[in-house]
C-alpha cells in the first residue's frame, strides 16, 4: 500500500511547465534553423557575385560607328564581351547574357533542354541552389528571335541578388532615367528599350496569347503599352508586327506575392552583330 501511496504522490511537470518547455525547444530549433539559413544564403548569395564578376560587360556596350558605311569587312565586327565557349564548358545551357544597367542584374540566361521548372532551383552550372538562375522556358527559342520572349528570375533579396533589383523601376526617377537592357548571345548584342514596366496578375504569358496570330499580338502590344494595372510606368516606344520584345518577369512581395508578377517589357531597337 505504502507503494502505491508513493506512486500516487509523485512529483510530476505541469501542463504550464510543458508547455514553456515545448515552446523554448521550438525557439531554438529555429534560432539554429535560422541561423543555417543565413549561413546558407550568403554563401549562394557570394557565389551569384563572384559569377557576376567573373564577366565583365562595358557599362554601355560598344556598337559600330554608325557613320561607317555597310561593308563586309570583319575588322567593324565588334567582339562579344561574353566568351560563350568558355562559359558553356561550366553551364552548357546557357543560351544569353541580360545586363540590366544600374541594378544588380548581369548574369547568364539558362534554358534547360526538358525541364522548364529546373532552374527554379538550380544555378547555372545544374547545382541545387535556392536562389535559382535567369531562364527562359522550352516556348522560347534559344536564340532570342520570337516575338515575345519571357526571362524568369527569382525575386532573391539576401544582397539584393537574381531579379530583386527589377523592382527599382517601380520608383519614376529610376524608369526614366534608365531606358534600356540588353542580351548578349552568340555573334549578337542585342539592345531592348523599355516600354513598360508594372505588376500584374500570374497568368502565364507565352500561354495565354498565340503569337503566331497577328491579332493576338497586336493585343498584347496594346497591353504593354498601356496596361491597366497597378505600379504602372510607361514611355512611348514604336511598335509594330514586327517588333521583338523581351519581358523581364519576377515575382512580387507581400500579400500579393503569390498572385501577382511584376513585369519590364523591352522592345528591341538594335542587333549589334558581334565576332
């Protein structure tokens, strides 16, 4: 009996005291999860600008004397300031190069020969990475020539890195003193001049319109131009069926994040050919 007296009278933790426990355990397990995450992300955010710096591009890209008249002589052709070779021999996917001046944005365009969604979560070289690489998906031709084009990258905000930096051309004075973007690719240099750059819903570009159609085109032409939405910039660019237009497209922050995209339309103005 004495026994079973003791049993009865044992001292035992309060569901309060548990319940403090519990929560201090989950506190540190995300202070350490945390802080991993940190660690993490500078690493992969010190890795995008050491690839960044490893290929330089002019702050203004060298274009032919247009006071030289048309010749075949090769000694015009400029050179190509990114060495795609080399650059194929780490990331054979690599279809471009976009340089947006005054942003952060001056890295590698991928294309992955199955998977649209890869680069999502993979860098250039097909790595897991959590802040992805710029990509265009399997709608788009690799060499840049459809009518619309859509560059995806992450909206990554440890240093401001991938596509985060799109977003200053949601303040005036930054859209109107920076007008263009360019893509450089094998034997090309091409130069966008920015019709629009707003936020709007998460409908899927390259699906939602037939750009074979010449009405359809012509629609989002109009869109571009003048979009009905919110964070709207625009400027008058000409336009017409046989304009080429990239859009630069990122997600959003926030309550909108998950709906919403924010998007830079470029229309190009120059194919500067290059050796």
């Amino acid at each position: 009996m004495r026994h079973a007296a003791e049993q009865t009278t044992e001292k035992r933790l309060s569901p309060a005291l548990i319940a403090v426990i519990v929560v201090l355990v989950l506190a540190l397990a995300g202070a350490v999860g945390g802080i991993a995450y940190l660690a993490k992300a500078g690493e992969q955010t010190a890795e995008l600008e050491q690839r960044a710096e490893q290929t330089e591009i002019p702050e203004t890209p060298e274009v032919p004397d247009s006071t030289v008249e048309d010749t075949p002589d090769e000694t015009l052709i400029i050179d190509n300031p990114v060495d795609f070779d080399a650059l194929r021999e780490e990331a054979p996917n690599t279809m471009g190069w976009l340089y947006v001046p005054n942003t952060n944005i001056n890295q590698a365009v991928m294309q992955h020969p199955e998977d649209n969604s890869f680069y999502l979560t993979h860098n250039e070289a097909g790595e897991a990475f959590d802040p992805g690489a710029a990509f265009i998906e399997l709608y788009n031709s690799p060499e840049f020539t459809d009518s619309v084009t859509v560059v995806y990258g992450h909206n990554w905000e440890p240093a401001e890195q991938q596509f985060y930096t799109l977003h200053r051309f949601q303040e005036d004075e930054f859209f109107d003193d920076n007008e263009l973007f360019y893509i450089y690719a094998p034997g090309h240099i091409y130069t966008y001049k920015i019709v629009s750059a707003f936020t709007t819903d998460n409908s899927h570009i390259l699906a939602t319109y037939d750009f074979t159609n010449p009405d359809h085109f012509a629609s989002f032409e109009d869109w571009i131009a003048a979009p009905e939405s919110i964070d709207v910039h625009t400027r008058e660019v000409e336009m017409d069926e046989n304009s080429r237009i990239v859009v630069l497209s990122t997600c959003n922050t926030g309550a909108i994040e998950q709906y919403s995209r924010y998007l830079v339309c470029g229309v190009m103005i120059d194919d500067t050919s290059t050796k």
